[in-house]
C-alpha cells in the first residue's frame, strides 16, 4: 500500500526548490516570511505552501515543476481548487 506522496521525497525535493527561490506570494503577491520553518510553518497563516496553479482535484501533476507557484499558506486555502490566478475585486462598493 502506498504512503501520501506529500511525504515521499520527489515532493519534498520540489518544495525545497520553490521555497529557495524566494519568490512573493502568486496569490496575493506580497512578500512570504520565509524564516517561519517547522512546527510554527504549519500555524502561521503568512508561511510559506506549495500551491499548484491547476489544482490537484482538477487533473494538476502534484510533482510538476511547472505548476508549482509558492503562496502564503493562507491565500493557498482560500483559494481552494479555484482556476482563477487571483482574487476579483469590483470596480466600487455595492
């Protein structure tokens, strides 16, 4: 039987890539706080995730590189398994 594949190394190898990049959020584009590491990564909303631009529930590659995006892991929750690369905002206030 075969084991989460979040916890083989393939996964973890390509989240160390992406989080040595350094890149902002493709969510929301702020900035990430990379420092927040471990247990503390896990509870923070303002860590860093692996978000995959085509979700994995709509046919997206869990280990491809490409659709591989590093986010908040706040904004990758809220996204859920939308397609949309970023939250729409109205022109004024309804």
């Amino acid at each position: 039987m075969a084991g989460n594949p979040r916890n083989g190394r393939p996964y973890r190898s390509l989240t160390a890539r992406q989080r040595a990049k350094g890149l902002p959020c493709w969510w929301c584009g702020q900035p990430i706080d990379y420092t927040i590491v471990g247990l503390a990564a896990q509870r923070s909303a303002a860590a860093f995730t692996l978000d995959h631009e085509l979700p994995l529930s709509r046919g997206g590659d869990l280990l491809d590189e490409a659709n591989a995006r590093s986010a908040h892991r706040r904004c990758n929750s809220a996204r859920g398994n939308r397609l949309s690369a970023a939250p729409t905002k109205t022109s004024r206030r309804w």
